[in-house]
RNA sequence: GCCGGGAUGGCGGAAUGGUAGACGCGGCGGACUUAAAAUCCGCUGUUAGAAAUAACGUGUGGGUUCGAGUCCCUCUCCCGGCACCA
C-alpha cells in the first residue's frame, strides 16, 4: 500500500465529524432528497451482507448530494424481536443489554464505513421514546376500527410459542425457524389491513417498484372475481338459514353433488347429525392439529367424512350431502365449498373416493345428447347441459346469466374474495411494544389513556417461552385498575409484531428526538415520502405491504397526507456464503473488520460495488479484492507524481483533447450509471478512464493545467464509492473545502464525441476488417473506403455485391450472392 | 401445477438488433531484485497456424433479419414467489 487507509479512514471520519459534514439541515433551501436503507436488525455483528446493502445505497445517497440535493440518508436499529430473548434464554443476560451491547457495536462498524449518516436522527425501537409512540399509534388504529380483537383461527409456531401473521409463513413453516406452523383458534388482535385491499392493489400501479415487487403483493393480496351462492339449512331448525359458499365457476351451479366444510366451520357442529358425531370429531380433531405442510400437501388422497346432513341447492332443489374435508381450509373465502365434481379435480378425486354421483353440466360440443364416465373433471370451456333453462348456454355466458338469476331470487350475488388476511399483531413473547389495551370485567376493552403512555416494558420479568405472554405471569405489570370504572382490571399481555415497528420508522427519522409528538408534522410534510428505497426482496410481502397499509390508514385517520411511503425502490440482491444466507447459527458470516484493517473501507466498499450488479447479489468471494486495492494505489500514484510534462512537444492541443473527450464520456458514463445503481460498470469507467490516464502520462505530452483538473474531476466521480481516499487526494492536491461538498461534474455531448470512429466491415454479416474513418461520413464514402480494405477485396472476389447495408458509425455490411 | 427472473471464457461479469467477452480476478511469459514480495510491461475464448488469417463460439433445437447473446417459438436446467384458493 502507498497509502495509510487505516490513517486516512480515521483522519476523516474524525474531521467529518467535527465538521459536522453530514449532520442534516431541515431548512436547507435546495430541492429535498429521501434515500432509505432498510435499517438493520442488532444482531451483534455487522456482517459483510450489511456493507453489501448499504455501501452502495450511501453511495448513491451521496451522489444525490453531490447533484445539489438535499439529502436524508439515516440509519437506525430495529431493536425488538425474538433473537434477543432467545440469546437472553440461552446466555442469560437480558434482552436489553444483549440488544444494546450489539447497537454500540454495529453503530461502531457502520461508522468504519464512512457513511453519511446523521446519527443524531438515530431510531432504535426497543426504547421507551420510540416504543411510546408505537402505543399511541395502536391506540389511533383502535379508535378508527382498525385494530381490533378477533377469534380467527391463527397461524401458530410451536417452536417459537407465538402466532405469527400470515406473511411469515413461509411454505408452511415460520419464516424465522422453519418450524411446521399449525392452526389455532385463539382470541388475538389484528389490523384491518383488508379494508385497504383495493387501494394497495390500485395505487401500486403508479409506484417505481420492480415489477416483481408488485406482483408479489397483488398476488399476495389475491383478489379474486366471482359468486356468492347460499345453499338452503332452513330445515336443520337452526338459526342459520344457509350455507355460503364462493364460487368462480358459477355456471357449473347444477352440477353440485356435495357440500364441503372446513373442519374449522362453525356451522359445522351444528349439521353434524348424533349418528355422526363420533366419526366427525375425530376426524375434525385430526385435521385441526395437522401441521399446514402435512394438511395441505396436494398429493395426499382426499380424505373426509360426512356429516349425515343435507343442504339444498336452492336452484334445482336437490338434496346436496353435507361433508367435511382437509382440502377446504377456513381462511379463504367462506370455509365452504360447492362439490361440482365432473368439473373440478379436486372435486372429482373426492366423489370417487365417497362414491358421490358425478353430474356433468358444461359440454365441450354444442349438441351434447349422453353424459358418458368421465375420466377426470373436464374444466375446459364449452356449453350447459343438464342446467334446465339455461341448456345450451355458453358456460362463460352462464356464469353471468346465472348470477343474476340468483341476484333477483336472493340466493346469491356477484362477489370478490381475497387471499390477504388482517394483519395479526400479537405475539406471546416479552420483547416487543405492550399493547395499550386494559381488560376490564366491567368495561370491557379499555383503551390505556394517552398520558400514560408509555406502558413500559418491566425489567424483570421471566421470559421463557410457554405458549403465553411472559407478562401474563408478571403480577406486577398484569393488574392494575380500569380507567374507566377503577376496579381492579388486568393489562393486554401480548407484544406487538416488530413489523408494526417497521410500518411507521422512517417517518420518525424526520424528527427522532421529538418526546411531543410520533413526529413533528411539518418535517414530514418536507422530507415524506421516501424518494428511493433500498432493501431485500424478502419484504415484499411483509414490511413492504404494512407499511403502504400504514401510510393510507394514517392518512385516513388525519395524521398524514401522502398516499405512499415509498415512491422507488431497488432491491438488491444478497450476498450469500456456502449457498445460503448468512447466519451467526450456520456459522457463515464473513465480518468486514478483518478487511477494513487490512485495505480500508475504500477498498472494500469499492470491491462490493464493484463485483457485479447490485440486484444480482452473490457467493462471498474476496479473490477480486486485491485489484481494487491495486487500483487505488495506482490512482494514488497518479495523483500524487508530479506529471513533469515536457511542455515544448508539438502535439500538446490533440493530446489535451484526447483527454478532454475521455474525460467527457467518462463522466456521461459514470453519472448515467451511478444514477440507476449500475456500480459495477461506473466503476468500470472510472478504471478505463484511469488506465488512459496513465497511459497519457508516459507520453509526458499534455498541460499540466489540464492534467490537475482532470484528476480532480476524476477524485469527484470517485468520491461517492470511494469517500476517504478521494478526500485525502483532494486535501493533497491543495484544496480547502471538503470534496463531498463539490457538485457531481457535468459533461458536454459534442466535448465527448469522437471524430474518428471505427467502422466494422461485414461481408454476409461477418465480420472483415475495421476500418478508421472520420465520423458521420455518408454511405458512399463508407462504401468507397470500405471497398479499398485489401481483407474485404479478398473476401468479395469471383461475387457479386447484392446489396450494402450501411449504418453510420457503426458498421457497413456487404451482401454478396 | 401456476406466475416471474435467469443460463455468456478457468472465475466475477460487460454488451440502445450492428466488433461477443469491456472492466477486474486468475494464469502464462518478461523486466526490476542476490532472492522473494510489491510494482511495471506483454499475452491470455476454443481449434489450426510461426504469423497474417480462418473456422467454431453466448444452455438445447428451430424461426424472423443484410445482421441475433439481444426479438419470436420449442425444450432442458437453475433461482425467486404462489399453490387442494374453491
């Protein structure tokens, strides 16, 4: 190394500091910038992914900078979650002193990367200041129906004794342990986040989201077209008159043959005929405690039982057997399914297997005169049969035809459904937001009043996993008296999911320290909505989606007036070790330290920008460093060497506009890619650049006037990847003011083009010679010059030409018989 | 099963329908050195050739085009998402 990065890497982040380069002015007067990095979990050691994420999104946040704008670029901790009281079980230390010893750490390594970060707007989500308005916005949310206490069937992780919301499971399994998840029915609080379906499906075709992205929320959010068909119970002398069940296929509505029931219906004691009753408890009892994975897995055999009674199919009045079966699951739709078993497969396998009747009603061919066996439902298009008035109808017709009947005859009407759920918040673990709610007998929810807020974590509490909240067992915490009634009342015990921490944090970054207010207005009305996001796909559907809910639910109750929170986003991709994600328990992690002491933050954050497209992420590789390291000491040299140019050669003016032109169309290059995060290719440029001026060097033909200048523009380009090196560059070459503070370079287009271009020369599209011709010349000097190549005349001997196709500054292509 | 994305030298990767392999790593050869490291110079897709050059070459097979890594169709494999969703 010629230069002392550890020296230079200390010497200004030391000096920035005192300078206070990159604390944020809110009433700076140029136009505002909001780049969000997703903020990291404190799990101890800041690892290699980290600088992965984030070297690239600083870079680009101080490109920003660099093109006049206003920057806020900062960073915080997402404090709260299970790993913590999971180490606190394991070590015996408590959750807050595990997660608070791993921030001062973090915040140590993420200061080595010379970052810009303010951190005076510093979040961390496990404190009182923060956590407090968590309360205080669950409490907006419960005033505007938003949030509220429902007995649906959760989602439940054995292993981490909590419910999880829908959006992380993962195939079956909790997202974080990969523990088979089961169903529980259990009294949990949830978020309304399916009032917002439409608008977050709707309003995200105006977002500057990967397309992915995008598709993975609407298919997520799984809106689905189609009809609500009741079946008669009227009978049954309960007081449910009718079975409803969700349809897309409404035209096969005379080909029912049996119903089917989730195990979790509620109708589903209730239809159960005593006869039946032992048969139909085991096997609802079975099917409740089956894993998803085990209950949910396509190629089991169906399996069911029947529940001895019937429903009516209100349009034919036929008798319709009641059953229930594993294959209808009680979160989609109505829990309940029409059996149309000649035209749904899964419909089918059941009939065989129960021997039910298969009634075909949708024909391929128009005249249709006998239903033969079918092989396997046929689910294609075609025409009604055995469907009374409307035979002969054309099925796609029919689905409409037959809604509206059942509109006016009241026995159904035209509908959607969704695949989204509410949100589930609670969770059964100690460290998380406790929810501000007080369970009165008398009064029932009590909301905690405002200033009260916060309801702290206590200290002291048992936190082992048991399947209930560890405040349950907390005395102290539980009781306490209704602030309505003033009798003796117990506290909510449950947590909220940190992801509700995630759905609100980057507004709290406008005004971090307010103890007021969540956030002071005014400031996010400047600095929201984030301009450009950066993060992990792995969100899409998690904090991505809650926190577009939170955004319109805010905005709904007054408290905001922007629509989205996130107007770009740009994922990047992962670094990988060993072919999985790295993780402190797969003993993976690769720890930047060791690299940063050895070559610098330069040099490694160069070297993550530099190793292919930022979305493309990759196996952790280090056998590319050392030519950054290279690199830079070369740029170090260059910059640094007095050029000695022997200022009496004639050739001085086309040298200083050779350097000019490749100065231009580097930083054409290097602007055009660093604004659309192709790092890999800027830097590319800037080491083309580079090497032609060394190679310009050796010729010692240039002013040295033009060569100083150069290499400044070049340290400004550079600046952004690579902040210390080019700092100290620009301290040597004699300036005063900071570099990060000079503005991006801009080029001129007619500077940058080239008068001499090469010219390819095809014969049948191949390739023959090139030649240099001056640029812009027309075909018929193309052709002539072309023609001269003695390769081509080689080539074009005993043919003749057909044709010449001929595109300027780019190639001329002969065509020959 | 359905919906996305991808497959380019020994490796990471680059290429608005117009020179495939930029840039870097690695490798080979050379200079400097007592020597090594560092640094510098040259070569480096495959095959043939001393070279000029030629043929071949972007997962498979076809097509469109003067011209295809790029566009269209087929298949194979890999990655991500969803999935007994009614």
């Amino acid at each position: 190394m010629r230069w002392n990065p550890n020296f230079i890497d200390a010497k200004w982040q030391n000096q920035w500091t005192i300078d206070g380069l990159n604390k944020v002015d809110d009433n700076d007067s140029k136009p505002k910038w909001y780049e969000l990095t997703m903020y990291p979990y404190p799990s101890g050691d800041t690892h290699i992914g980290h600088w992965y994420a984030m070297a690239p999104a600083d870079a680009h946040a101080r490109f920003r900078r660099m093109q006049g704008y206003n920057v806020l670029h900062p960073m915080g901790f997402d404090a709260f979650g299970l790993p913590a009281e999971n180490a606190a079980i394991k070590r015996g230390v408590h959750p807050r002193s595990w997660t608070m010893a791993n921030i001062e750490k973090m915040r140590k390594q993420l200061k080595s990367m010379g970052t810009i970060y303010d951190w005076d707007r510093e979040i961390i989500c496990a404190l009182p200041n923060y956590y407090k308005w968590n309360q205080w916005l669950f409490l907006k949310l419960y005033e505007a129906g938003l949030a509220y206490r429902s007995d649906a069937p959760a989602v439940w992780c054995p292993s981490c004794q909590t419910v999880l919301a829908n959006e992380q499971v993962i195939e079956g399994q909790c997202e974080r342990c990969g523990t088979p998840i089961v169903r529980r029915k259990l009294n949990q609080w949830f978020l309304g986040i399916t009032e917002y379906a439409d608008e977050l499906l709707e309003s995200s075709e105006n977002l500057d989201w990967p397309d992915r992205i995008i598709t993975m929320q609407k298919n997520w959010i799984g809106r689905n077209e189609g009809t609500e068909v009741s079946f008669d119970i009227s009978h049954m002398g309960i007081n449910e008159k009718d079975i409803k069940v969700f349809t897309t296929r409404p035209d096969t509505l005379y080909g029912v043959t049996f119903m089917v029931l989730a195990p979790e219906h509620p109708l589903l004691p209730l239809l159960t005929t005593k006869e039946n009753k032992i048969a139909v408890t085991s096997y609802v009892e079975k099917a409740i405690n089956r894993s998803d994975i085990e209950r949910l897995s396509t190629d089991q055999e169906k399996s069911g039982v029947a529940l001895g009674s019937y429903c009516i199919n209100r349009i034919n009045n036929e008798k319709i057997p009641i059953f229930t079966s594993d294959y209808v699951v009680s979160w989609y739709a109505t829990g309940a399914v029409m059996g149309v078993p000649a035209h749904d497969q899964r419909d089918f396998e059941f009939a065989t297997k129960f021997n039910i009747p298969i009634k075909q009603v949708i024909s391929p061919e128009k005249s249709f005169s006998q239903t033969k066996e079918l092989p396997e439902a046929f689910v294609g298009s075609g025409f009604l049969i055995n469907s009374e008035q409307f035979n002969g109808e054309e099925n796609t017709n029919a689905q409409q035809s037959i809604t509206s009947f059942l509109s006016s005859a009241g026995w159904g009407k035209s509908t959607r459904t969704y695949r989204i759920r509410d949100w589930l918040i609670s969770r059964q673990r100690y460290w998380g937001t406790p929810i501000p709610i007080i369970h009165c007998s008398n009064c029932g929810l009590v909301p905690v009043e405002e200033d009260k807020l916060p309801v702290l974590l206590p200290e002291n509490a048992e936190f082992k996993p048991s399947g209930e909240s560890p405040l349950a067992r907390h005395e102290e915490f539980r009781n306490t008296e209704c602030p309505s009634c003033s009798t003796p009342a117990y506290r909510e015990t449950d947590t909220m999911d940190t992801f509700f921490d995630s759905s609100w944090y980057f507004l709290r970054y406008t005004s971090s320290q307010l103890d007021t207010a969540s956030w002071d207005p005014e400031k996010v009305k400047k600095w929201l909505p984030v301009d450009q996001y950066t993060g992990g796909a792995e969100h899409a559907v998690m904090h991505l989606l809650y926190a577009r809910f939170f955004i319109k639910a805010l905005r709904d109750i007054g408290l905001l007036s922007i629509d989205e929170p996130f107007l770009r986003l740009f994922n990047q991709g992962h670094i990988i070790a060993d072919g999985t994600k790295m993780s402190k328990s797969r003993g993976n992690v690769v720890n930047p330290d060791p690299y940063v002491e050895e070559l610098g933050a330069d040099v490694v954050r160069t070297y993550l920008m530099f190793v292919g497209p930022w979305e493309g992420g990759g196996e952790w590789n280090d056998s590319g460093i050392n030519g950054i390291a290279r690199w830079l000491n070369r740029i170090w040299e260059l910059v640094t060497h007095d050029p000695k140019p022997n200022i009496e050669t004639q050739k001085l003016p086309k040298v200083d506009e050779l350097i000019q032109r490749r100065l231009h169309q580097t930083i054409r290059k290097v602007h055009n890619d660093l604004d659309s995060f192709k790092f890999n290719t800027a830097i590319a440029a800037l080491m083309e650049f580079s090497n032609d001026l060394q190679e310009i060097r050796k010729t010692k033909n240039y002013d040295p006037k033009t060569w100083i200048n150069t290499c400044k523009t070049f340290l400004i380009m550079l600046s952004p990847i690579a902040p210390h090196i080019t700092e100290e560059l620009w301290e040597i070459l004699g300036e005063k003011n900071s570099i990060h503070k000079q503005l991006f370079p801009s080029w001129n287009d007619s500077i940058a083009e080239e008068n001499q271009i090469p010219l390819i020369v095809q014969i049948n599209g191949k390739m023959r010679d090139r030649i240099i011709v001056p640029s812009g010349i027309d075909e018929k000097e193309a052709e002539k010059t072309a023609l001269e190549s003695p390769n081509v005349q080689r080539h074009l001997e005993g043919n003749s030409i057909n044709k010449i196709v001929y595109v300027q500054n780019k190639i001329i292509n002969i065509v020959v018989s």
